[in-house]
C-alpha cells in the first residue's frame, strides 16, 4: 500500500500542477509511469486505474491539438535528429512486409510510432529552459524511485534482479541502461547546485541508482556509466574556462565517488565486472558474455539475404540458420542478437542500420554545439549541464551495444531532449539578437 501511495501521489500532484505550469508535467508523469510500470508490480492492484501511459500519451495529444497555436514556435522537423527518427520508424514499417513474427512486429511499430509521437509532443511543450531542467529532473526522480524499489526487492537466488522492469525493457540489463545515464547527470547536479537541499538530495538519488546498478549486475551498464562519467570529468578537467578552484573540488569529488562506489559493491558485483575480462576471449564450447559475437557476425550475414530487414524478433526466427552449429547459444538457437546496432541490422535493413548512426551522431552533436555556444556566453552552469547530458546519451549508447534497445524509451527522451536544447538556448537566442 506504501509502494503505491508513493507513486499514486506524485502521479496526480503533477496531473494538477500541468493545470497551472502546462502540459510538460503531463510528461513528467509519463515518465513517472514508465519506470514505475505499476501494472507489473504487486501494488498495482492497490491503484484506481490500468493502464495510465496510453491515456497520458491522449491527453498530451489533446491539449496540444487544442493549443497548436502556441506551441508552433517549438521546431521539430527542423531538425536532422527528428527526421531520422521519422525515418527509423519508416524503414522499421518497411520491413512489415518480410516480417515473418508479424503480429509481434506491427505491435512493436505501433509501440515505435507512439515514441515518435511522444518525443514529438516533447519538443513542443519544452519552450523554455526550466522546462528542460524539469524533465530532466523527472527522469532523476523516477530513476530514483525505481532505484529503491529494487533496493527493497533485492536480488534472487541466482544473484540476479528480476521482475522490476519497464514495460518496453523487462529484463534486467534493460533496466540498467535505462538507470546508466542518471549517474552522471546525478553526479552533475551534485556538483553544480546551489542549494545545498539539492545537493543533498541529488547525492541521496546517485547513491540509491549506484546501488540498483551494483544489484543488477549488468556488465553493459557498468561499462556505459564508467564512459559516460569518464568522459564528463574529462571534458570538465581539460576546459579552460573551468576555475582551477572548481577543479580541485571535481577531483576530491570524483575520489568521493570511487570509495563510495566500492564501499556499495559487494563480491557478487566484482565478480561479475571481472568476468567481462575472462570471457573476452571467444569461445563456441559454451556459453559467455563472447558468444554475442557469433551472434553479431550471423547477423550480417543475415542481413545479406534480407537487406531490408527481417521486422522485430527476425533475427530470433532467422538466427539460429546463420550461427555455426558448434556455437553453444545456451540450449535455445532462438535468440537475441545481444547489440542494438545489430538488431537494427537485422530489423530494418541496411538503410535502417545508417539512418540510426546517424541519428546518434546527430543528437550527440546536437548536444555538443549546444554545449560549447553556452559556454562562448560564459553560461557555465548550463553548459556543465548539457555537458551531463551528452555524457548520460554516451552512457546509453555504451549499454546498447550490449542489449537490444532499438525502441528504448530513454534513447528517444534524450534525443527529444537534445532538439530542445537547440531550439531554447540557440534558436531563441538567434531570434532574440
């Protein structure tokens, strides 16, 4: 009943607040609802309702399509990040007529279409740039609540989590790439906040997302959020304009963060971390973390007879007629492909595989340019912000080579999330000069 109250509160105080600050609560809400996934937890029985994403998705719809007038000044298809997204989704439609697991693959194009429209509806209602912070901060708090829950759920009898997850991401390792960006824009709000309150509160936040990557044990996760935090002190340590003041302090506090990061891991952890060492040697006898390579190489060779992809879970119906006999897949030949890029590859084609780099390399250049013209103004603040957001996007790219996250929720927030960057704090700026 407790679990539920926690989510049930903060759902309907944002439902009232958007009455008064606009729609962007609405999506704080829904950001709230996926992590929580409420329908997949045991308190859900306790809620007075099912189902809630769909009708927050309408509702945003509805106010916007009532509104239009006053968002129209928020670009979307101005922007290379939110075409290619259009066109991902397209090309993912294409493959519609290879598919063989159909009714699977038109539920994920309508789950993939809903995305599209969803980032869509967060461009426009993100006009200024607390509007920006709130989301970003929504998605910390969600991370947060998710992150205690699995403290209170713990691990299983096979030192695994299970049963905590979104509804597009129920395994584990979908869990940790979702919860892998929040470190550094934790650590990031830590280190440049005021408010000491908030300072507290976002340290209590990394604290608690630290320790729910530490129970999952996703060796993927780990390596996204040791880039992504690796990158972020790098850009800080070597800037210029960064007093050398603060810079000690970032170093102190990247020390903090080390001890308390192994104080948190247990033996399980370790064990696991270290086992990405002793599997990286490719073996086809049994079964390890190495054996997603004969899966990448069975992929692309996959793609050779289906150039214009297979649709979702082709590679898990194709697959197993392109990986060598004498490869163990752990007793199932229908599996995964384990790599976003791969099941990119093997799901929408050639043509699909290029559009998504480079909607990746667009949102992270996105990101950077937003950065550096922030930080030409002397805004430091901000652009230590942006600075933790495309080091959190590096974080969920790192983790997706590893896992299959396509159609992840948290990809697309965070490319939404970069056009709404450009439009508040360059092409406002431009419009206003």
């Amino acid at each position: 009943m407790i679990s539920a109250l926690l989510y049930i509160i903060p759902f309907l105080t944002g439902l009232l607040m958007s009455l008064r600050h606009g729609p962007v609560l609405i999506f704080m809400v829904y950001q709230l609802d996926y992590f929580l996934n409420p329908q997949n937890k045991w308190w859900g029985q306790y809620l007075p309702f099912e189902s809630a994403q769909f009708y927050l998705v309408l509702t945003m719809i509805i106010v916007f399509l009532f509104s239009i007038k006053k968002y129209s000044r928020n670009t979307v298809f101005a922007h290379s990040q939110f075409l290619l997204i259009f066109l991902s989704i397209c090309m993912f439609a294409l493959a519609t007529f290879n598919a063989p697991l159909q009714q699977y693959h038109l539920d994920s194009l309508d789950a993939f279409a809903t995305i599209g429209v969803v980032v869509f509806l967060l461009v426009k209602f993100c006009s200024e740039g607390k509007h920006i912070h709130w989301v970003v901060d929504a998605y910390l708090f969600s991370s947060f609540m998710l992150s205690f829950y699995i403290f209170g759920w713990g691990r299983n009898s096979n030192g695994r989590v299970e049963g905590v997850g979104m509804v597009d991401a129920p395994d584990a390792n979908g869990v940790a790439a979702a919860l892998a960006p929040t470190i550094v824009i934790f650590i990031a709000h830590a280190l440049s906040d005021k408010r000491w309150l908030f300072k507290f509160a976002y340290a209590v936040g990394l604290v608690f997302s630290l320790n729910a990557m530490i129970l999952i044990n996703s060796r993927g996760g780990f390596l996204g959020v040791a880039v992504g935090t690796a990158y972020f002190f790098g850009i800080l340590l070597t800037s210029a304009k960064l007093p050398t003041r603060q810079k000690a302090v970032i170093i102190l506090a990247s020390i903090l963060l080390a001890g308390g990061f192994l104080r948190l891991a247990d033996t399980s952890f370790l064990n696991r971390m270290m086992s990405i060492k002793q599997e990286s040697a490719l073996t086809e006898s049994r079964e390890t973390g190495s054996t997603r390579v004969f899966f990448w190489m069975a992929a692309w060779e996959m793609a050779k007879d289906h150039p214009f992809g297979a649709g979702a879970g082709g590679f898990q119906y194709h697959g197993g007629d392109y990986i060598p006999d004498n490869v163990s897949t752990g007793g199932s030949r229908s599996r995964a492909v384990h790599s976003t890029w791969f099941e990119v590859l093997s799901e929408s084609g050639y043509a699909g595989l290029i559009i998504f780099v480079s909607m990746i390399v667009a949102t992270f250049r996105a990101f950077e340019a937003t950065r550096k013209a922030l930080l030409k103004r002397q805004d430091l603040a901000n652009s230590i912000f942006l600075l933790s957001l495309s080091s959190s996007f590096i974080s969920f790219v790192v983790a997706m080579t590893f896992i299959n996250r396509m159609r992840a929720e948290v990809l697309y927030w965070l490319i939404g999330l970069s056009i709404c960057c450009v439009n508040v704090w360059m092409l406002e700026t431009k419009k206003k000069t």
